[in-house]
C-alpha cells in the first residue's frame, strides 16, 4: 500500500454522490486515530498537514508517521498540504514526499492567483502530485483576523471555468458561507448552495473543495463547558447541510475542529474524573479513542464514503 494522489479517489467521490473526508493531523496519535477508523470502515482518505502543524511536529515526522500508518493499517492514502500560501512551501512538500498539495491565492487578485496556482500546478504535475486551488475567501483565520462568517467574501461562479482552464488545477475549493475553527455562524447556519449549484453546473464532473466544514459536535462543546472548559457560543456547519454538499460536486471535505474537540473533551475528562492520572497515556489514548470516534461519525453519518476505498 501506499501514498496515492487524490485523483481516482474524487472521481470515485463525484459519480458515487460521497465525498472524502480531509482530516487534518498534528501528532501520532491523530494520525493513529483517523488511519484506524478509515481502514476499520474501507473509507478513502486524505490527510492534510498545515504549515502549522509541519512547523509543530516536524516534516520528517510526519511523513513517517504516515509510512508507520500505511504499514499498520495497510490502507491508501493521499498525503496533502493544507493551505500552502506560497511556491516554495508547495515545492518542499512535493520534493519531500506528499502526494497532494493546496495552494491557497485566495488572498491575492484573480490574475495573482491564476499565476501562483498555474506555477504551483506546473511543478506538481511534473512530479505526479494533484494540487487543490481556492477562489473566494473564507471568514476567520485565515486572514488571521477573526471576521464574521457573514463577513466571508463568497466565490463568484463567473471565475471558476477561467481559472481552472488557465491553472489546470485537479480541484477547487470555493467559499459558500463556511468559515475556519469553532464559531461558525452567529445566527442560523446558512450555506450559499446556489453558487455550489451554480459552480457544479459550469465545472461539470470537477471535484469542488469544503473548507471550515466541522459542525463542531454540540455534545462536545458541552463535555469541554462541563469539565472546566469556556467555549460559549461555539457553532459548526449542521451534518444535513454537509451531507447535501457531498451529494452534490463537493468531493473533499476539510475538518480539523471537530477533531480538536474531541481530543480536548477526552482530555478534560479524564483530568476532571480521575485527577490521580499523571501518565500522559491514561490521558492521550482517551483522546485518540475520542477522535477515532468522531472520524467513524463523519465517514459513516457525514460523508458517506464507507465500504468505497
Ligand atoms: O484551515 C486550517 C486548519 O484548521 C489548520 O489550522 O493552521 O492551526 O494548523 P492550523
Ligand atoms: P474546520 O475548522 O471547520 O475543521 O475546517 C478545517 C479546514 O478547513 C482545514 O483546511
Ligand atoms: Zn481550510
């Protein structure tokens, strides 16, 4: 088995109405939990490294871990660079071993875009490597100023036939009202499907990319408050709505929160319940079995792509 590009992996996707979950990875023990749970369920998988998460556990790490996970599990998977802002990060994780990477112009003009991502998908194609571009822009974190999800600026259909023709990109991700991290929507959740509709009846057959789609898990948010934690107001995307995106061209769907929570609400727990633990296993197997948990819920109940590896 081995690393595989993301590319029979979203045809697959697109014409079975599923998407494929993209889970982003910081350390071994959500590299364990989310490899586990995909290989328990013959559920395709991507794991996504931010440049955060490369600076934190190191890129020699990480792609070990995922050899170490490949030769466990004995499973496929694609190996991806999340929100790579420039060239010279998508080069290093192409010349270092993953097999997908973003490269996110979302922040620059449409002209600026067209020339990173085309510059980007020249280099990675040249070495097998699939690459995810993104028109529009998420509210949050990535501009590194916490706007409000209404804030967001919504990708305009006009643009995605020029700019996927111009760049050669193998998927887009587009923003319809999703925002990065724990507080997504102030009122009612509300997804702009008719720009996904839009986009899929103008990219016929293209997969389409879904940033900020963790619904933050209400029960978690609650276990977190229970046991000490303060995350008032938190608010994620509600699972029908992501299920409809995954039937319609949506064939990746992002998700780091969920995954945060569900380690952090085992944590809390065990320190809330059994203050004697000062093993840091008693705590951390906790909360991989958590995030294993959370990944089977998003594949069986979200995604739909168990039993489609
Ligand atoms: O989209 C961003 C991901 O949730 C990664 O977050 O940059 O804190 O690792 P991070
Ligand atoms: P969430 O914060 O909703 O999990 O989104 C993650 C993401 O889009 C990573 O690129
Ligand atoms: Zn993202």
């Amino acid at each position: 088995m081995a690393l595989v590009t993301t590319r029979d992996m979203f045809k697959k996707a697109y014409d079975g109405g599923y998407a494929i979950g993209a889970f982003n990875i910081n350390n071994m023990e959500i590299i364990q939990a989310v490899t586990e749970a995909a290989a328990d369920l013959k559920s395709p998988l991507i794991l996504q490294v931010s440049a955060g998460a490369r600076k934190y556990a190191k890129h020699a790490y990480l792609m070990a871990l995922a050899q170490a996970a490949i030769e466990d599990t004995g499973i496929d998977f694609a190996l991806h660079l999340d929100h790579g802002e420039d060239f010279e990060i998508c080069k290093s994780c192409i010349d270092g071993g993953f097999t997908s990477v973003m490269i996110d112009g979302s922040k620059h003009s449409f002209e600026d875009n067209i020339a990173l991502t085309k510059k980007v998908v020249e280099y990675a194609h040249a070495h097998g490597v699939t690459v995810e571009g993104e028109l529009g822009k998420l509210a949050g974190i990535e501009d590194d100023v916490n706007v409000s999800a209404e804030d967001a600026c919504y990708t305009d259909p006009s643009q995605v036939e020029e700019f996927v023709e111009k760049t050669g990109v193998d998927s887009l991700a587009i923003a319809i009202g999703t925002s990065h991290g724990a507080y997504k929507f102030k009122g009612e959740a509300r997804l702009r499907f008719d720009i996904l509709e839009e986009v899929g009846r103008r990219l016929p057959g293209f997969p389409i990319v879904l940033h900020g789609a963790s619904s933050v898990i209400p029960e978690l948010v609650d276990e977190i408050n229970a046991c000490g934690g303060n995350m008032p107001g938190a608010k994620g995307v509600p699972e029908d709505m992501l299920r409809k995106a995954a039937s319609m061209a949506v064939c990746k769907i992002n998700i780091d929160s969920d995954l945060r929570l569900g380690m952090t609400a085992a944590i809390r727990r065990v320190m809330k319940n059994s203050p004697e633990v000062f093993d840091p296993r008693g705590y951390l197997s906790v909360a991989r079995a958590e995030v294993n948990k959370v990944v089977r819920h998003k594949i069986v109940n979200v995604l739909g792509s168990d039993n489609k590896a």
